[in-house]
C-alpha cells in the first residue's frame, strides 16, 4: 500500500520518521511531508488554507495517487480540506485521535473552554502568533505512556504552532458529500488511552468524532497521543489494519 501520513500540531514531518520505517520494512510506500508553517524555522505567518494547499501540492507535485491519506489530531482538520480538491487520488481516509470537525466549525471551536483559552492567550502573548506547547501537558496529556526521560526528548522535537490555522472556520461541505456519499471510505484510528482531549462525550476523540464519518473503520489500540514517539509498532501496525480493502 502507499500511505501520506499528515502530522498533528507542534509536529513537522519527520515526527513520523519511526513509523514510516516500521511500514516501509513491509514493502509500503510512505511519503511524510510537513505542513506549511510548522517546524523550526518555518514562517509562521500561515492560515489553513495555505496548510491545506501545502499538502495538495505535495500530492500533485509526487503525482500521488491511490494512496491511504492519513491525518494525525489538527492533521485531521487538513486532510478534511485535501480531499475536497484531490479525491479521485485518495484510496481512503484515516482520521488518528484526529478532528472531524462540523461543517463551519474551527479547531478552536472543537476544544475545552480551558485549552481555547490557554491557546488564545499564548498566541497574544507570542511574538509571531504561535503557540508552545507547555511541558506539563505535553507530559500528562499529550504522552502520558511515556516515561520523563521520553518525554523530554520528545518535547524538545517540537516547535511553535501557528495559532491562524486553530481560528479559521472551515467549509467542510465537500469533505460531507465525499464521505457521506462514499466516494472515499474512512478508518479512525483510536487510542484508547489518549488524554489529548479530556475523555467523554463532550470532548473526546471517540465516539464523538468519528461517528461524524458515517459508515467508517474503528481500530483501536492501547496508547497515548503520541504513539508515533512511544510505540511506532504498534501505530504501524494499526494504519496498516485502518488502510487496508
């Protein structure tokens, strides 16, 4: 099979380096490209649409097709807009611990009242409008299966998010008619241990989420947010079981 795996927030491509090993070791094609505005160094200054249009050209310019399009937390947000412009090339459509967001909704929108307001006042308090992530809950929500030392490590691979993306209302009525319509399957992938999103139905990635799919794949395996980092095995194998026929 051929995979685009799409990072989540504060990540950049080469976050799923471990990953794209385990799934290239059994002979698949995998292709990790970074967002626009994300990883160190990167002009901040994006909008959604121009992450969105980062990664289409990504896929026109590879000339991708018949591929599994993966996308990770805010990486769901994206593929969601991708598809409406390539969905004759996707095979089908992963979401991992990943946004469905409603049609007019924002990221922000999506979120607890306490994390929209931590992410708004980091952002004011920014000097380029990005967000960090704080090391308490990178620890206990964000990789809470790993152990300190992991933690850190990991933590000092992550950069500022462009807070732009998280505000913009999306238009996700395309994204509906594709995938309510069939014209491309969809997987989620859930962990059930990720406490990225507080867990229930108010917030949590699923049920809450992924029933906005319709008719989808659930696979679900033990884990954290951050499995890519503390169990690329296990991640592997799951988008292998989520991006099958």
């Amino acid at each position: 099979m051929k995979f685009l795996l799409v990072h989540g927030s504060w990540h950049d491509g080469d976050a799923f380096s471990a990953v794209a090993d385990k799934l290239r070791a059994q002979s698949h094609d995998v292709y990790t490209p970074t967002i626009a505005g994300h990883g160190k160094g990167a002009d901040k200054a994006v909008n959604h649409a121009d992450c969105t249009a980062s990664i289409v050209r990504y896929i026109r310019d590879n000339d991708l097709d018949d591929f599994v399009l993966l996308g990770h937390s805010y990486g769901g947000t994206i593929i969601s807009k991708v598809v409406e412009q390539v969905a004759d090339r996707v095979r089908r459509l992963v979401f991992w611990n990943a946004f469905v967001l409603n049609d007019g909704e924002s990221l922000l929108d999506a979120v607890p009242p306490h994390y929209r307001e931590m992410f708004t006042s980091l952002a004011k308090s920014s000097p380029d409008n990005t967000v960090s992530m704080p090391f308490p809950v990178w620890r206990e929500a964000f990789v809470n299966d790993a152990d300190l030392e992991t933690a850190r490590a990991t933590y000092a691979l992550l950069s500022p998010e462009p807070f732009q993306p998280f505000a913009d209302k999306l238009d996700l009525k395309g994204f509906y008619e594709i995938v309510k319509g069939g014209r491309v399957p969809c997987s989620y992938i859930n962990a059930t241990e990720d406490a990225a999103l507080p867990q229930g139905p108010d917030f949590g990635w699923h049920p809450r989420m992924s029933n906005r799919l319709g008719l989808f794949r659930l696979v679900q395996v033990s884990g954290s947010h951050e499995l890519l980092f503390t169990a690329p095995d296990v991640l592997a194998e799951a988008i292998i079981r989520a991006g099958r026929d």
